[in-house]
C-alpha cells in the first residue's frame, strides 16, 4: 500500500509544483575565454588570420601553426609546418595587400623574407613559398615586417636599423640607421613619415621616406619606459610602454601629425600598473572608438597577463571605459593581439596558446 500512496504524493507534487524552467539567451553573459593550445614551443610569437585560418609563427623551433577557427576563434583544427630550419628564427607575420591572401614572414636568423601562399583553403595543406627576398647587406635580423604598396618595411632587430624594400624590385631600398633595438614600424596616416618603436633605448625613430632624414624622439621618462608596440591608428600613431623588469606604468601614447605626444594611463585597479606590450585597435573602431590593449610579463614576472579593452570618446582624446580580461594563464608572456568582427585572439609566448576572448 506504501508505493502507491508514494507515487501518488508525487505526481500531486509535481502538478502543484511552482519552479518554472525556461531556456535563457546568452546575451549580457561576461566574456567568454578560450585558450587553444598549439603544438609546444617555447616562444609562440605573431598571428594574422587569412579566412579561417590563424597562422602563428613559432620562434624558436621556426614553426608555422595553422589554425583552423570557428566564428568565435575557437580552434577547429591545428596543424604545425617547418619553416626552413628550426633554427631559421620565423617571427613577423603580415598580410599581402598586393598579393591578397598571401602572406610575409620574416626569417630573423636567416635574414630572410618570404612571401607564402598559406593556402588557407585547408588546415593541414603545408603552405608554399612564392618569393623569396634577401635582407640586404649589413642589415641583421628582421622582425617586424609590413607591406605598403611595392614597399616593405621591416624593422632589424640585430643590427639596429629600419629597412625599407621593394618586393618587386629589391635592388631598391634604404637602410635607416636606429638605436637599439627597433621592434615595430608604422606610418602615420596624416604626414605619411614612418615611425619605428625602439625599446631597450626607450626612443622612437621618425623617418622622412623622401629626404632619407631620420630623428629620435625620445619617450618621456615620467610617463614611463620601454616602447613596444606601434601602429597606424585614428589621428596619428598609437604605441606601447611595456616599463621596466619590476614596474609597469599602465600608460601608452599618441603621436599627433606635428610629433606632439600624448600620454593615456590607466586608472583602473588592474589597468594602472599593467606592462603594455602590443596594441590594437577594434575593426569597428571608426564607429565604437575601441582599442584593445595587452599586459605582459615577458620582462616582469610579477605584472598580471591581461587584455585590456578601452573606449575612447568620438575625438580620441579621453578614455571613457576600460575593461580588463585576467588571461586564465598568467606568466605566459602575453604577446599579440589581433581582434576580428567576433573576438580578440592574444598569442601567449610560453605557453603554446592562442587565447580567444568572446561574447557569444
Ligand atoms: C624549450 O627549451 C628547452 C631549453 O632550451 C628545450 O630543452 C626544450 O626542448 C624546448 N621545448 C620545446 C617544446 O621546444
Ligand atoms: C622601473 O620603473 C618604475 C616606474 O616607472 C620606476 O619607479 C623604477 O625606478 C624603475 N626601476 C628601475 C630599476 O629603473
Ligand atoms: C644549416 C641547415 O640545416 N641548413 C638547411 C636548412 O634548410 C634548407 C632547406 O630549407 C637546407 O637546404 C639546408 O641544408
């Protein structure tokens, strides 16, 4: 008599029951991180993504991952190649603008640059080498590198110097002596010069492409040290600095068409101290004025891995929000940024990860 009376108390239960269960939206839910991990190497450097594949140079072993990604950058496939020898040293990456969907490397110990086809149809296809072109002479280890029009330019780590290379004729280029060490290149988008961050020397390089005339500008030391990151952006060229081995100053600049430098530090509590490495602006940024910044402890243990999302007002010249995303792995040296229509992807240097951070 027992279970029956049970099975009757609980279907009366189960009638009166007040709980409602109903399927929910995701929208409003806080970003969403996913680290995809790459074949081991000790340094996982740059990316650029070419349809639905994200390419990451891997420094050390001179590898090339593809990685084949969903909307969201979550990683579908994952293949490594060889890019020469493992000692060949690939690190920058940059899209071809005259060669669309092809891609530059640098090979830094090998003085090389190379156009690829990354034939993106496929994860697994292995790339292929259409160009190959020799760093001039002197010139020692290539690290950025950008195409402009027939031009390259490419920053020389070893040797201290900015190069400027036609792709289509390389018997025409200049070398443009820096100090040490020169990491990025941007041009300006409104008086056209080229600017180069120099880090350990806490300088930036101007060059006047047409004259030959070089300048140092020297960052302010009260504003903080060690410029890394640089890029063309709205109004001007937009750059990094990364601080010192025990201090970052949570702050970067901004160099108007006349050289005037403009200091942003962060406020927040996270943001303040934070150890600015790279840069980027969002694709939307001419309509959402958002940029995105990464803190990284490549030279400082203590600082926090971090990606720092900032919204400027319409006139570029205060911050209005700052948002800031701990990376899941910290002391993995955070290294690039590179956001797309859906997400933000960040490379982490030692531990073989491609972060991507979304809101699905
Ligand atoms: C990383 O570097 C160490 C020391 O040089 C080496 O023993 C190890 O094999 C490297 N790991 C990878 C995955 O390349
Ligand atoms: C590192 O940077 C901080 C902040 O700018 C500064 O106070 C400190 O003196 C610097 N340390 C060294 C060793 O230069
Ligand atoms: C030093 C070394 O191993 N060199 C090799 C690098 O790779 C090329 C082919 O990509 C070989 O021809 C070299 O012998």
């Amino acid at each position: 008599m027992l279970i029956p009376c049970l099975i009757a108390l609980l279907f009366i239960h189960s009638i009166v029951a007040e709980v409602t269960i109903k399927p929910v939206s995701s929208t409003g839910f806080p970003p969403t991180q996913v680290e995809n991990l790459l074949p081991l190497a000790n340094q996982t450097h740059e990316l650029v993504k070419v349809e639905e594949i994200v390419l990451v140079s891997q420094m050390d072993n001179s590898v090339l991952v593809k990685v084949q990604v969903d909307k969201y950058g979550v990683a579908q496939q994952v293949a490594g190649f060889q890019i020469a020898n493992s000692t060949s040293g690939l690190h920058g990456l940059a899209l071809s603008t005259k060669n669309p969907g092809m891609v530059w490397l640098t090979l830094e110990a090998d003085n090389k640059l190379v156009l690829i086809d990354p034939v993106a149809a496929s994860a697994t296809a292995a790339p292929k080498v259409i160009k190959e072109i020799d760093v001039p002479q002197l010139g020692n280890g290539p690290h950025y590198v950008g195409e402009y029009d027939t031009d390259l330019w490419v920053s020389l780590k070893e040797s201290n110097d900015v190069l400027r290379i036609n792709h289509e004729n390389p018997t025409d280029y200049n070398i443009y002596k820096g100090v040490a060490r020169p990491i990025f290149v941007a041009q300006h988008p409104i008086n056209k010069m080229f600017y180069s961050s120099e880090d350990t020397s806490s300088k930036l390089m101007k060059i006047n492409p047409a004259t030959g005339e070089t300048t140092q500008i020297d960052v302010d030391a009260s504003a903080g040290t060690t410029p890394v990151g640089m890029v063309s952006g709205p109004k001007g060229i937009w750059f990094t600095l990364l601080g010192n081995k025990t201090a970052g100053t949570g702050t970067f600049g901004f160099i108007d068409q006349y050289d005037n430098i403009v200091y942003h530090k962060l406020t927040s509590p996270l943001g303040k101290d934070a150890a600015l490495l790279h840069l980027k602006f969002d694709v939307a940024y001419e309509t959402n004025y958002k940029m995105y910044l990464l803190s990284s402890s490549i030279i400082n243990p203590k600082v926090l891995d971090m990606v720092i999302k900032i919204t400027f007002d319409e006139q570029w010249t205060t911050i209005k929000d700052e948002e800031v995303i701990v990376i899941p792995t910290q002391q993995c040296a955070a290294h690039r940024l590179l956001p797309t229509q859906f997400n933000v992807f960040a490379t982490e240097l030692t531990s073989s990860k491609l972060l991507t951070v979304f809101s699905p």
